[in-house]
C-alpha cells in the first residue's frame, strides 16, 4: 500500500501488511521506506517502520539465509517473521 504514515492506524496485521511511504512526515520517515501494520499489546493497529524484508516466502520453511527477525510476504500474503527456536530457524506467521 502506497501513501502510507508512520503512526496513523491501519486495519489489516494478517494479510498484505507492508506499506510504502511516499514522502517525508515529520521527520520520522524517509521517502520509500518500508512499513507494515501492526499490533502491540493488543491496542489499535498501526503504521511501523519494517525490518528488512526477504521477499515471497514459504511459512514454515527455512530461513537460515536470514537474520533473525527479517520479514516476507508469503505467496498468498500471509505476514511472515523469521524466528529462531529449537534449534531451526523457519518464516512463522507475523500477526501472533
């Protein structure tokens, strides 16, 4: 999603959660900059900046390639993080 501010609400944490910003707000964001929707703490979901993103990937698959905490957009755009426990590092759904 294009125009998007860092901050403002959004509607949508599970599914096509990534937005760009357009143009400079404030001082808090740079042009083109990644964002996604998210929810903390269970309060109105919200515009933050991403961390880096991997691309289209798999939930469930590896994601040894990555630092940990990367994000990717799954095929059918499940918001995916990359997590590391038990000793395997896979994409895990973003949203929980």
């Amino acid at each position: 999603m294009p125009h998007v501010i860092l901050g403002t609400n959004c509607d949508n944490t599970t599914y096509y959660v990534f937005g760009t910003a357009d143009y400079y707000v404030s001082g808090t964001t740079q042009t083109g900059r990644l964002m996604f929707c998210g929810s903390p703490r269970r309060y109105q979901p919200r515009w933050f900046r991403s961390p880096p993103m991997a691309g289209v990937k798999d939930e469930g698959s590896p994601c040894s390639d990555y630092p940990e905490y990367y994000v990717a957009q799954a095929p059918d755009g499940l918001f995916l993080v990359c997590n590391a426990h038990d000793g395997v590092q896979i994409w895990e759904r973003g949203d929980t």
